[in-house]
C-alpha cells in the first residue's frame, strides 16, 4: 500500500526557505505571486494490506520521526 | 488562488535522504516498511481568477526555478 504524506510548518511559524523561493520568483519577473510557502514530501509503500493498519503505522512513522509536531503539520492521503 | 506543487524525484534517480529516512525507520522497529521516497512541497498562493492562466503561471515558476526537470517531476494541484 502507497501512500503520500505532505508535511508544511504550521500557520505562525516563519519559512525562510520559502521565503527565499519567494524573492527569488519576484525577482524573475513573478508579480501576481502572493504567498509560497515550502514543506517535505514523502511517498512511502508498506507491506499491510489493512487500510486502517496501514494508515496507524504511517501515522507511527511521522510522529517518530518524519514530523516536528511543535511546529509542524502533516497530511497523510492514499495513492 | 491556492496551488499545491509536490515535486518527486524521478523513479531511477537514487534518493539517497530518502535511504536515510529508511534506515533510520526500519531502526525504529517499523518491518513493514517497503520503500520511502522524500520530496519537495510548495504551496503558492498567486493573484489570479483564471483558473488556466493561474496554472500556466504555477507551471512556469516550476520550470524555472522549483523543478530540476532532469531529475525531477512535478505535479500541480488545486487547493
């Protein structure tokens, strides 16, 4: 089973990188861009063939180690 | 208008910050873990009502510079 997991900052913490990205594409002439913001993504496959096992063991995986909780948020979608 | 560009390493490209991420999860104890691949996301906000003419502009930001279409692949979606 696939499935895809998408990890952002949280709403008030600051993104530098993103920041950067942002200058960057103004300087390139992007006026209409407004806001970008940059997060991880991660696509992981598991040997489990129960749905909700599956999505127990992915929601272990991001706490344990993919994920910053304090400032981070994550979104876990099957492929 | 809200965009979501996941942006994913080709499928023969090596991954070696994905490799870690394995190892280190497969060190956790986690068995069932098959195989786990790390990307990019970015989530852009651009001033633009045409939903097509947004996305041209989402597509050239890619190609110019959040993608290495070398290596890389990219997917927009609609937030």
């Amino acid at each position: 089973m696939k499935f895809a997991v998408t990890v952002t900052l949280k709403k008030d913490v600051l993104d530098p990188q993103g920041k950067v990205v942002q200058d960057t594409l103004a300087n390139l002439g992007m006026k209409s861009l407004k806001n970008i913001r940059q997060g991880k993504f991660f696509e992981i496959e598991i040997e489990e063939r129960n749905q909700l096992k599956a999505e127990e063991l992915i929601n272990e995986m991001c706490k344990k180690l993919l994920v910053n909780l304090i400032i981070e948020d994550y979104k876990i979608n099957k492929l």
